[in-house]
C-alpha cells in the first residue's frame, strides 16, 4: 500500500476543521452538553492524541469528525468537504472515502477470515471483488498480517486483532485515521505493538486522531489536546 493518495504533510493543509462546534444529548429531559463549542485543526500528515477524563466529550468529538453524529451547532469540514448539509448516504459513501476508523474493541466479524473482514471495507466503498481482495492483500502485507490472512479474528491475539482492524480502517486509503482508545483492550505488549505501528504509519504520512487515556500513545503525537467538560482546554506541540 502506498500513501501517493495521501495530502502532502510538507502543504501545511488542514484536513479536518472543525468550528464552534455543540451537541448536547437529550437535550429536553435530561441534557448532557457533550460538546460545547469545540474548534480543532488537525494539518495533513499530523498525529493528534485527544486526552481527557471519561465524560469530557472524546469519543463524541471523533463521532462529529467521521460524520456518525451531527453535532447541533458549528462546522465539520473534512478532506475539504464541509458535512453539515449532507444527508445519511452522502456522509456514508464521504466516510468510505475518507475516514478510517479503528475502535477499542476492534468490531471485527468472527465469522469471516482476516482477509474477509479487511476486503468487505473495499467492498461495501464500491470496489469490485478482485480489487477489494488486491487492496486486502496489500495492507496485510503492509502491517505484517500477511501469515494471518485466512484466520478468523478470534483465532488472534488482542495485539493482532487491533492491528487487523487498523488494516481494515486503511484498506481504502482514508485521509484521515480516527482511532478511539486504540490500546484501551490491550496488554502492555499488545499496546506498545499497535503504538509502534501507528507511528509507522504517521512516519509515512498518514493523518490520525487518536483519543486516548495512554500517556504512552500520546507521547507519539504531534500534539497532545486536554478536554474537559465538552471543551478542549489546552494543547501541547510536542518537539
């Protein structure tokens, strides 16, 4: 897998601008301000750790970002498309594009090998099957799979699971990686697997936002954000 489809980090372009942005959760009963005006620039090629107590508003701000919660009030521009106005299949086939996201308890399918569970991203984003099982073949490969590829998910370790959903998430070239808790499952050793390979692949140019409750994952980053209460409080430019 090559990262020639990827913005250029050297351009200096955000990716994901997200502006003056609210969403608040049963707003009429019994209202939790989940959000409460965030604004967030993440550049091409950068690696963004957001940290922050449960509750602050994490994991809902990589929601607003990959377009599976509409926030209330603000912006959300991503890969310089602004998804305010789009409609469910129109957010659907822009995240196929462009976002890929890896979650803490990897949400892959054991009824399908490793290979199956990678492919059916491309394929569910429109590739035929020959380019899909190609794609799945090739980030396999790219993250040291390839020996796993007819194994079920559930015949691997934690560390091995993660790194097959970190496969699925890039099978169709996102530009942008969003990754919740990615260790938040894991043992030490597993944790410092994945870690290692999401450096590797923000060493070539890959965009990631990563929450994060790991002082570990987040020394990785380019910057580190704090949130509390719905708000980022504070951000740090790592050397």
């Amino acid at each position: 897998m090559t990262t020639s489809s990827l913005p250029d980090p050297a351009a200096g372009v955000p990716v994901v601008a997200v502006r003056d942005v609210r969403r608040t959760f049963d707003p009429t009963t019994a209202p939790v301000r989940a959000l409460r005006g965030v604004d967030l620039e993440v550049r091409a090629g950068e690696m963004v750790a957001v940290m922050g107590p449960s509750g602050s508003g994490k994991s809902t701000l990589l929601d607003v970002i990959a377009g599976l919660e509409r926030p209330d009030a603000g912006s959300v521009e991503v890969a310089g498309v602004v998804l305010d106005h789009m409609d469910a299949d129109a957010l659907a086939r822009h995240r196929r594009r462009h976002v890929g996201i890896v979650f803490q308890f990897f949400h892959l399918i054991d009824g399908m090998s490793a290979h199956d569970n990678v492919a059916l991203a491309a394929l569910v984003a429109g590739a035929s099957r020959r380019r899909a099982d190609a794609a799945a073949h090739e980030v396999l490969d790219l993250l040291g799979l390839l020996d796993k590829a007819d194994a079920p998910p559930a015949a691997l370790s934690g560390g091995l699971r993660q790194r097959l959903a970190i496969a699925r998430a890039l099978v169709n070239r996102p530009t942008v990686v969003l990754a919740d808790e990615p260790t938040g499952a894991l043992d030490s050793d597993s944790s410092a697997e994945v870690m290692d390979l999401l450096s590797r692949l923000h060493r070539d140019g890959q965009t990631i936002v990563a929450v994060t409750h790991d002082a570990d994952v987040a020394a990785r980053a380019d910057r580190i954000l704090q949130m509390r209460d719905g708000r980022i409080t504070s951000g740090e430019e790592r050397a």
